[in-house]
C-alpha cells in the first residue's frame, strides 16, 4: 500500500511539473507579432500608415515571454514591451 501511495503522489508531482513547465516554455498560445504591433499602435494613437522602421522581436526568459515592439513616426522613435500572450503593453517609451 505504501509503494502504491509512493506512486501516485509521483506521478501527481510530475504532472504538476509537466503542467508548470509547458506554460513557463510557451505552452499557452502567444498573440503574434502582428498583434503586438497594432496593440502598440493602439496605445501610441497611431496607424500602421503613419509609422515606418518598425521591429519585432520576441524576447523569452523562464516564466515570461514579451514582444519588443520598436518603430518610428515623424521624428519620433517609439519602444513598447508587449505581454506575448495577453497582448497587454508592459512598458512604453518615447523619443
């Protein structure tokens, strides 16, 4: 009986890393770049024909994952960090 308690209580503890791991290593579905653009677009007051030099790129660590959104409208430069899977913007800046 002991042997069998042993077993279950593993197998529970590596389902709970299994779980933890694949939404640490991107398991959840994450917006894209496109969406990441037009939610820094969205907050910046802009359309996509009024900037130009835009760059994506997504940025990874264990528990997070973001777009680094950059681009340019007039003389401005924009900078925004986008939550790669709510498309919720993190951080913003201005130039």
């Amino acid at each position: 009986m002991k042997v069998f308690k042993n077993a279950v209580l593993t197998v529970l503890i590596l389902a709970l890393v299994v779980s933890v791991c694949g939404c640490a290593f991107g398991g959840s579905k994450k917006i894209g770049k496109n969406a990441a653009l037009q939610a820094a677009l969205e907050d910046a007051g802009l359309s996509s024909d009024e900037v130009t030099d835009i760059d994506i790129e997504l940025e990874k660590t264990l528990s997070s994952a973001w777009y680094e959104v950059d681009f340019e409208s007039g003389r401005a430069e924009y900078e925004y960090r986008i939550n790669a899977y709510t498309g919720e913007v993190l951080s913003s800046a201005t130039d």
